[in-house]
C-alpha cells in the first residue's frame, strides 16, 4: 500500500473552480484564527474567515490567496475550500485549474 505524500485541493468560488492541484500543506483563516491541513488530516467542516491561504504544492512551489469567507472541508485526502472572494497575493502564480 503506498503512502499518500499530498493531498487533493480545491478552491471553489460561486463563480469557477479558482484552483485545483495536490498540495502537501495548507494554512487557512478560520473565524477563531488559522488552521493548517496536513496529509492524511482528520475529517473536518469549518467556517473561514477573512485572510491569507497559503498552499505548499506537491511540486514544491507556493501559492497565496486572499479570501474573503468561506467554508474548509477535509476528508480522506481531499480538502475543498468553498470562497465567496478570492485573489492571488503578489509574487504568487496565476491559478491553475
């Protein structure tokens, strides 16, 4: 059995599918303050608040974002960021889909 290494990331806003790829951290703003997702993270439905999303990729580059709210859904390797305002910070990537 292989051991999971990344997990899958999606940034969702009412709009588009922002960003998808594999990341091996995430830190994002929850309303109590921020919280970081790492591989093989227990199950979890939480409130975003307003802030910087910082991933780590797979391919060990970075991307930052500012939201604006939200939802952070995390189960069996798989995190979805649901956004209603999302933009790239500067020196980060443009979003890959």
């Amino acid at each position: 059995m292989a051991i999971a290494t990344a997990f899958k990331i999606d940034i969702i806003t009412p709009e588009e599918t922002y960003f998808s790829g594999e990341a091996v951290s995430l830190v994002a703003p929850g309303i109590l303050g921020y919280l970081g997702v790492l591989v093989n993270h227990a199950p979890l439905v939480t409130p975003l608040g307003v802030g910087r999303v910082d991933l780590k990729l797979a391919d060990r580059t970075e991307k930052s974002f500012e939201i604006e709210g939200g939802f952070l859904e995390v189960a069996a390797n798989q995190a979805t960021l649901l956004v209603e305002k999302i933009k790239p910070l500067a020196g980060s990537s443009a979003p890959t889909v």
